[in-house]
C-alpha cells in the first residue's frame, strides 16, 4: 500500500467520524458519569466489536450477514432497547440530595463499561457490509490482501481511539467542575445521550457505520 492511498484512506475515515453516532455519544455519557479512566473500558468494547466486524468482512461473511434481515433486525433492536434501558436508569437514579450520585465509579464495574462499548458496537450488524465496501477501496489486487487489511483496519481503530478517548476526555473534565445538583444534571444529559444514540443507531443503515 502507498503513502498517497492510505493517507486518501485516514481522510476518508476522519470524514466519516466527522460528526457523533452512538459509540461516542455513549462514551462522553459514562465519561461524565465515571471518568475517563474507567471509560476507556468502553471505548475497548467499542472497538473490540469492530475488530469483530472487520474480521467478518475480511473473511467474506458481509454478504450472508446482509441477506439474513431477520437476524439484521433481532441485533439491531436488541442493542436500541439496551441502550434506552440504560439512559433510563441513569436518569432516573440522577438525584441532586442522592448520596450515590457522584459516586458511581465504584458502581460499575469496567466489564460492565465494556460490554455497553462491545453491544453498541455490535447492534450494528451492517457495520460489517460497511467495511466490506470501504476497504476494497483501497486494497489493490497486485499485492497480497491480508497485509493491506491489517493495515487498513488497524488505522481505523487506532483513530476510532483516539476519536472516542478525545470526546471521553472533553465529558469528564466538564463533569469534574460539578458537583451537588449540577453533578445529578450531568447524570441526566448522559442518560439522555444514550437515549439519543439508541434512536441514532435505530435509524443507522448501510451508507454509515
């Protein structure tokens, strides 16, 4: 792969990531909620699942993926209502005299942060075609695949990283300078985003991950 293809590939893919969908909006929610140490553990799931998707999409799996719409459907809803649970119960525990609010750091444990990254992710199953028509983009026929794969895919979670860690960054500096009552608010914008990525991703289809 040349210099000029894949840096035409890293532009493409900051283009996409461009503006926010679910796996970001649930990372600045449990930034704000539980820091951005512990949040990384989301971030992990996040790109745990796409590694997942890639491997798929790699290995030739997009086209049985996107002809299964039943299956399609069941993974897809299964992630919207576990993300609406999720911004539900935040909001709902958020009270200003709740001793307990301000102190959920130690209420979650990191698999938990992890598995809401991992089933974010993966309720996109069409995540998998989307790779599948990205990175032939920019796999040449004259060398061999595997190489230019890896490379392909792990430029992309090493910048959906650092994408994910600089919105986790931005959230939990901002909820550090609350505490009392506006520390129950910040719960309730983050329960909020997680409302607003689930309704993101039920609309989410083939043109974006």
């Amino acid at each position: 792969m040349t210099l000029e293809i894949w840096t035409i590939y890293v532009a493409t893919v900051l283009a996409l990531m461009s503006t926010p969908g679910p796996s970001q909006l649930l990372m600045l929610s449990n930034s704000g909620a539980h820091g951005l140490r512990r949040s990384l553990s989301t971030a992990a799931g996040d790109l745990s699942a796409n590694s997942l998707q890639m491997l798929a999409a790699g290995l030739g799996l997009a086209a049985i993926i996107a002809a299964s719409g039943a299956a399609l459907a069941i993974i897809k809803w299964a992630g919207v209502a576990y993300l609406i649970w999720l911004g539900i119960r935040m909001i709902r525990r958020a009270k200003p005299n709740d001793p307990k609010v301000g102190d959920t750091k130690r209420n979650v444990s990191l698999g938990n942060l992890w598995m809401q990254g991992f089933i974010t992710s993966a309720a996109n199953p069409k995540a998998v075609v989307f790779f599948a028509a990205l990175f032939p983009q920019f796999i040449s026929a004259d060398h061999a695949f595997w190489p230019q794969f890896l490379i392909l895919s792990v430029t992309y979670i090493i910048m959906d990283g650092l994408f994910l860690s600089a919105y986790g960054a931005g959230a939990s500096w901002i909820a550090a300078r609350f505490k009392g009552a506006a520390k129950a608010w910040i719960e309730r914008i983050g329960g909020s985003f997680m409302i607003v990525a689930a309704i993101l991703l039920s609309f989410r289809s083939i043109t974006r991950q």
